[in-house]
C-alpha cells in the first residue's frame, strides 16, 4: 500500500472507539499499489478483480479506530467471490499482521480477534480485503468491529460452514473420462446397498466397481473407475440395493492421438527468446507447435520462453527447452493443451542463500526463490503433460534444516481439472534439488491442488527435499498410480484433503531422503485439516527404506489395503483415527495390530539392491491380499500384496514399451569409486519387430559418472549392454554421490536406472573457509558447570569428549566465547548419538542469560556437525541466530537425551559447515 495514503486514511478514521460499521458509503478505501488490479467502491459494494499481472491478488485497505475491549468481533460479509478471497489485520502498535480469515464462498465471516491473537485495548486496525486468484473477481457487503454476534448472524456463520464444496460445479448425474479412468458424481441422499457397475460399450455383463464414496456436506455419491483402455466406449450405472439403476450414462476415454490442422515448425526465425500462443484449434483439429532438427528454444532468462494464455486445442511436441526466468513454459486459463516428448531445464531465478535469513535462496532484489517451474499449469481444462524430461534448473531447494523446503520444481499445478501427468521423468539432483518435484498451490483449499479429476501414472520423480509430489486440496478424484518415486524427504503428500477421495495404488516408493539423508513419511499425513467427509485410499504400494510409511490422523479417513510396507517404521497412529480402516497389509516390522489380516515379517523382494522390488517365490505377500473390485492385481483369484504381483512382469514406472533392464539400480563402494570402477545394465526388447533410436539422457549434474554407449538403436532379439563408469576426479565433497541416467526411446518413453556412489570424504573436524569467523571449543573442556564423563574416541578432536547424560536441564555446562564484533552468530555442536540414534538426539542449551530450550540435533553414529537451534516447535529446522555484542559470551548446554559432544563452535556463516 501507498504509505502517503495510509498516513492520510489514518487521519480519517471512522468512528471513536466505538462499534464500527463500514458498508463502504464513506469511502477510504485504498489499493494497494504493490498489487495491481481494479476497486470499485459504493454503498454495499467493494469489488475487487485481480489483475493477470503478478501476484495473483489485489489487495484494498483502510484503517481504523477500535476498542478490542469493547468490540473484538470483526466481522465482514461476501456476496460473490470467483475464487477466493482473504482478510488481513494490522495492529499498528505494537505491530502485528495477522492473516485472519479465508473466504472461499458468499457469506458472513468472523474472527474474535481478542480471543484468537491476544489483542486488547484501544487500536488503529489497517483492514486489508483481498481477492486472491489470478484475475479473480470478489465483492464485499460490508466490514465492522463489534462486541458479539446476533442470533441471526450466528445462524448465517453456521450455514455456510455447513455447505458443500462451492467450487465443485457438477451435474446430478455426471462421468468425466480421461484415458484410463472415469470419475462419476451422483446427487443423492443416503442409500443401503448403493453400487456402482460399469462395462466396456458392446459387453454384456456388468462389471462392479470400487465402492463410491458418500460427501455428505455436497448431497452426492463419487468415486473413480480406473484400468480402463483408451479412446473406447464404456457405460456406467449407478444401482441401488435391489439391483435397480438409478443413474446410467456413457462416455469414451481418451485418445493418445489427436486430429492435427496444422502444424508449426519453430526455428530461428519464428522463435527469438519467447513465443506467446493465444490462438486456438478445435477438438476436430489442433494446432501443433515443433521444430527444427536441432533447434534449441532458449532464452536469457527474462521471462517464460512460451505463454498459454487462454489457448486451446495445442500441442507441443518434442520440444528442447533450454532458459525461462520463474517458468519455462506456462499454461494458463487454457483448454486442452498437450505437452509431449519435451526436454526442458535451465529455467529459474539465480540466487545466494541467506544464512541471515532462514536459510533459503534469495535473488539479489531479496525475493525468497520459490515456484520456479519448468511447467506451470493454472486453472486449465484438460492439460496432459507426456514423455517429457525436466531437469537442472538454474537453482536449488534448501532443506528443512533451515527452514521449509523453498525453491524449483518440475511441475507446478494450480487448481485445474481433468489433469494427467504420465510418462514423465522429473529428475532433481543434489546440485539442483527440487521443493517438490510437483508441486499444488493452495494446500487446504476445497479446490486446491490438481483440484478434481486427475491421473498422475507410469511418471518417475526424485531427489526433492520435500516432496515427490503433492496432491494436497481438494482431491476430487485424484489418481496417483504406476509411478516410482525415490530419493526424496517424503514420497506422496495427501494432507489436506478437503473434499476427496483421492487415491494412491499400485505405486513404489523407495529410499526416501533429503540431502542430507533424512528421511519422511512414505505418505505424507501431517496436517491438522481435510474435509468432513474426505477419505482418502492408499492401495496396493510397495515402499522401502529409511522413512516412515503412514500415520493415520484424528480428523482424516484413509483406507490401507494390500500395501507392502517396508520402509523403517509402518503404520502409525491406529489408536487416533478410529474412522480409518487398514488391512491385508504387510509390514516389515512392528505388529499388525487390530489388521484381522495383517501380517508383520520379511517382505521377500527380489533384490532392492539391484532396484528390483518384485516378489520372490517365497514371499509372504504372495497371495494374502484382498480381492478390490477394480483395483486388485495378480493372477486369477489370486491377489498378492504390494505394486508388483508376483509373475506379472510389471516394470515400474508402468510404461507402455518394450524395453526392459536386467537392474534398475547400481552402488558404488567407497573403494569402488576410487578405483574409477565400471558397472553393467543390459536392455533386452520383449516381443518381435520392434526398433527404436534411444540415447543416454543424464543430468548436468551428473558428470561424475559415463554411460556407455550414449546413443544407439534398441532392436527385438539383440540384448544392449550398457557400461556405467565413475569419474572420481568429479567426486568430491560428499560422502554418497547420487545419480540417475535414462535410457530414452525417441519417443520420450524411458527406463531410469539410479546410481549410487560411495566415497571416503569425512567432513573435516574443523571446517574453516576464507572470511568465515569461527571459534571452536572442546566439549570436555568447559568454563564452568557440570561434571559430566569425559569419553575417549580417536575420531573426536584432540581424542576425547563429553557424554552428556543425567536429569534434564541440571547442571549445565558452559562454554565461553569471544566475539569479535556485533552481529548475528550461530551455535554448532559436533556431536555422535547414542545407541539407539533416534532416540538420543536433543539437548537443552541457552546463550548468555536465556531460557534454557530443548534443541533437536541431526546426529548419526558417526561424528557430525548440527546447527543448535531452540525448536520445539519445529524440530526439522535447526537454524537460528543469535544477535550478540562484540565481546565475551556464553553457551550453556544440559542434558535432555544422552548425546556424545565432541566440540562447540560459534560462527557467523554456517555456510562453512555443510
């Protein structure tokens, strides 16, 4: 907002610490001039429209006088909104900017702002009204502040939160296709015994479907048919418990191929750094974007290098992208638009993190780096991305060591519909880590996310540090199935359901890890929100490795069936979430719990080591699933727990190509990669008569290592050895090297094979880097407090180190320091957790004359620096800084677990430490 202006209303302000009425006849109101858009004010009306510039939302103020002691109550009213909407308070003294409601409906809304943020007395309140959207419209009846609601207000409150999904506009009746799956929505009160059949067009029986899913809030039966084939005709019913329909319809998946109208080759001339494409085909002939043999589409980072904007009908096809500030490419407000066989990186902002800060990447303007996209699909009908590869942006996501994961993604979604994502391989690094490698805006919105009606199959996606991918929002039939996701904090995020069901089948999950090598859950659960009715099912995955599989929640529905969980813990929070219903899963450890069919021991996987997660002959999954309409894989009468049924021959991700390898996975030993060793991949063509050019396809950042060939022909009947061999000069800083190549047909399909590699880097026992101050002080050395055992292990410094162990926060140690001039400084421990790690890994410390505040450490059974942070509330994030005086100092630390310390170190970068 125009600060001039704000003094000038501040002036004016309306009424005298007394109950206030705004209905926006007086006028005051101010636009900020940081978001553009349009206000209109008049008596009984502020509307706002949001601008298509950036950011998506407007944003009108005005200020005014309150007694919260008198009138806490703020309450304001909406007559339309198209999106949605927010309100924002400032306190002027002292400051404080509150974000107190979301609006995503017409209606009254209220916050007791005494109540909920301790705010008292006399105040000037700024009164922010916002419509949030790019390019959405709202308009407000009114605003005020008063002592309480009347009956009739209360009454309006309560229906309004009793309504449906606002943003779920569907027919009584009604079947959205995409290529293997149809969801249906059927208005209906409560029914014993309803079902739900379909069959393929022509066919004569009746096949029964999932169970539909029953929104009480929005009136109506829905759920999701999935395994069907493309472009073919299918009928659907709904019939109640005598067998009798109540709904029938048809519909037709699909197709892969599309009539083409005209077809536009890009090259020099007619592509100079951006291409925006306003124009439209029709469904009986699409316009296609290409180019030259070789072109490169390229840009210096100024903009997206293409615009969507309102298009339909396009596509674009086998395209290299090569540049693109925030996005590479953007799809907004579209209508079937089609992205195939891309290759796109080197997109994004280019920044520094900011230690000073919370540890993020900012751009020298000091803007937080975050949703910098290689593809950007906003409130879009229709979008499919295909085949495409998406890898090196200019940046990277920091971890949640500092702070929440912020940075590039391969994919960004913004509330569309009817949404896929197949085939594709979004390939992060630990040079260029992804936040999410897909990510959804609008977390907890009814809308939010992919929204309603999506399929995201057969894709691979690794090394974000948050997330593989996020289906959080509404979750309106939203599928996710047939991938493989790997090497990320969490695999697949489905808090914040709000309205659902979604569904997570038939997927693996592998190796879960940051860059720093912690580890999530498998499926992510942690939120405190989802919709009164959302369910959400988790069939059928398999998962292994070092994260946690699911934790069931108080307040969300998840269904677990036929899942192989072998990841370090299982399934949680049983005991909490008595509404959700698991079993016939197989668990790797803990107990089975009240599963009357579970079963807890080895799962039997082929060989993890090698990539293959297939079930042996003696598996305990084999055959112990129950049978899921429509969902259940396996022989004939036989369903196996887990992704990969035992003799199917199915290859994850699921891809329709003929190509298979031998392994999919290849590590290095630390002796290995200093002896520059070479490790094999064979490809074989399952069937006769298929040929196809392929080449090697590996990020910019995976330079330590070859493949060879790089480039050839995939043929039936002639088996293709592939020689991968490390380049230790180009390995140097980290203990694991992690990587991933491509084995990729010209038709954009492919078969990922990652590997990993071990070194001998120890990180040093006392980091030091040019124009870093650091002091360092030995742990069994302090000034003052304790006693405490001195321990002696060659690998500590100087051979020894302090055991701290005993009654929480008692007897602190101290250690002096002397700080060479003012400013913000950091506390470093170097530390070793006691057996069992996970369970001796926090502290209590304070600097100078603070609080003594648990710490949560990032220890392993090795010595290891960690930031010491006071993060109860947070426990992932270790950074904090302390403001200090130049001169002497003290950092006292307690027991709250048994940790080894070894040393404590004082700096002012801790860039210098990782």
């Amino acid at each position: 907002m125009n600060r001039v202006a704000a003094t000038v209303v501040l002036f004016a302000l309306v009424g005298a610490y007394a109950q206030v009425l705004d209905d926006f006849s007086t006028g005051g109101w101010t636009r900020f001039d940081s978001t553009p858009g349009t206000l209109t004010v008049a008596a009984g009306k502020l509307r706002l429209v949001d601008s298509p510039e950036p950011p998506d939302w407007v944003t009108a103020s005005k200020v005014f006088a309150v007694d919260l002691d008198q009138t806490p109550v703020f309450v304001v009213k909406v007559a339309a909104v198209t999106d949605r909407g927010t309100v924002k308070l400032i306190r002027r003294q002292p400051n404080d900017k509150r974000e107190v409601l979301g609006i995503d409906r017409p209606g009254l809304y209220t916050v007791d702002v005494r109540k909920a943020y301790g705010w008292s007395g006399r105040n000037e309140i700024e009164t922010c009204l916002y419509a949030i959207g790019d390019e959405g419209d709202i308009t407000y009846e009114f605003v005020k502040y008063v002592a309480a609601l009347t009956p009739d207000e209360e009454r309006q409150i309560a229906e309004r939160a009793a309504q449906g999904n606002p943003k779920l506009q569907v027919a009584p009746f009604e079947l959205v296709p995409l290529f293997r799956s149809c969801s249906y929505y059927f208005a209906s009160p409560p029914r014993d015994g309803l079902a739900v059949e379909f069959r393929q067009g022509g066919a004569t029986d009746w096949r029964k479907a999932f169970p539909p899913v029953y929104v009480r809030e929005d009136g109506m039966y829905r759920g999701s048919v999935v395994r069907l084939d493309e472009d073919t005709a299918y009928e659907l019913r709904v019939v109640d418990g005598g067998g009798v329909a109540l709904a029938q319809g048809e519909f037709r998946t699909w197709a892969s191929a599309v009539p083409v109208a005209e077809t536009i080759v890009l090259d020099e001339a007619s592509f100079t750094g951006s291409l925006r494409i306003t124009r439209s085909g029709t469904a009986e002939g699409w316009v296609r974007y290409t180019a030259k043999d070789g072109f490169v589409l390229r840009n210096d980072r100024k903009g997206p290098l293409i615009e969507l904007a309102r298009a339909k009908y396009i596509l674009l096809d086998g395209l290299t992208l090569r540049g693109g500030l925030k996005e590479a490419i953007t799809i907004k407000q579209c209508q079937h638009v089609r992205i195939l066989n891309c290759d796109i990186a080197g997109w994004g902002r280019p920044g520094t993190q900011r230690f000073d800060l919370n540890g993020m990447f900012y751009t020298g303007a000091d803007e937080a780096i975050n949703w910098d996209t290689g593809i950007l699909v906003g409130r879009s009908l229709g979008t499919v991305i295909e085949r495409c590869y998406v890898h090196d942006p200019v940046t990277t996501a920091n971890s949640w060591y500092y702070a929440h994961p912020a940075g590039p993604q391969a994919v960004g979604i913004d509330k569309p519909r009817s949404t896929v994502l197949r085939y594709n391989d979004f390939v992060g690094s630990d040079v260029h880590r992804w936040n999410d490698a897909t990510e959804g805006a609008g977390n907890f919105d009814s809308d939010g996310g992919f929204n309603r009606d999506a399929d995201i199959y057969g894709n691979f996606a690794c090394f974000a540090n948050d997330d593989a991918i996020e289906i959080d929002g509404g979750q309106i039939n939203v599928r996710v199935f047939d991938n493989w996701y790997e090497g990320c904090l969490c695999g697949v995020s489905i808090q914040g359901c709000m309205s659902g069901p979604s569904y997570v089948f038939d997927n693996l999950l592998v190796n879960m890890g940051d860059e720093r090598g912690l580890a999530g859950q498998t499926i992510k659960t942690s939120s405190n929100q989802s919709g009164p009715s959302a369910v959400s099912f988790i069939l059928g995955n398999t998962t292994f490795g070092p994260s946690s599989d699911l934790r069931l929640l108080k307040h969300l529905k998840i269904v677990a069936r036929n899942n192989l969980f072998a990841a370090k813990t299982n399934i949680g929070g049983r005991a909490d979430s008595p509404q959700s219903d698991c079993d016939y899963n197989l668990q790797a450890s803990g107990e089975a719990g009240p599963e009357p069919h579970g079963r807890v021991g080895e799962p039997g996987l082929v060989d993890p080591a090698a990539g293959r997660y297939g079930l042996r002959e003696d598996s305990p999954a084999i055959g112990r699933g129950e049978d899921l309409a429509n969902f259940s894989g396996g022989d004939p009468g036989r369903v196996d727990i887990g992704a990969i049924a035992r003799g199917s021959g199915r290859i994850l991700p699921v891809r329709p190509m003929a190509v298979q390898l031998d392994r999919h996975q290849l590590q290095f030993t630390a002796g290995e990669t200093a002896a520059a060793a070479s490790k094999n991949v064979t490809a074989t063509v399952q069937g006769p008569g298929f040929s196809s050019p392929y080449r090697i396809a590996q990020n910019e950042a995976f330079d330590w290592f070859a493949v060879s060939p790089a480039a050839g022909t995939l043929e039936s009947g002639r088996p293709e050895t592939f020689t991968v061999t490390l380049r230790p000069d180009r390995m140097a800083g980290r203990a694991l090297f992690r990587g991933v190549f491509l084995v990729r047909l010209a038709s954009g399909l492919s078969r990922p094979v990652m590997v990993y590699a071990a070194t001998a880097y120890q990180q040093a026992v006392k980091p030091a880097r040019e124009g870093v101050w650091t002091q360092f002080l030995e742990a069994e050395s302090p000034a003052g407090g304790g006693p405490y055992e001195v321990i002696t292990d060659p690998g500590a410094s100087g051979g020894r180190g302090l055991l701290l162990s005993g009654p929480a926060k008692e007897n602190p140690v101290e250690y002096r320091f002397t700080v060479p001039r003012p400013g913000r400084y950091y506390v470093l421990l170097r530390v070793r957790g006691e057996a069992p790690v996970g369970q001796h890994d926090s502290v209590h410390f304070a600097v100078d004359a603070g609080a003594q505040e648990s710490a949560q450490l990032r220890v392993a059974a090795t010595w290891s620096w960690c930031l010491a942070a006071q993060n109860r509330s947070m426990s992932l994030i270790c950074l904090q800084s302390f403001e200090l005086t130049a001169g002497d100092h003290v950092v006292k630390l307690s027991p709250r677990e048994s940790v080894s310390i070894d040393l404590v170190a004082l700096t002012d970068n801790p860039g210098a430490f990782e």
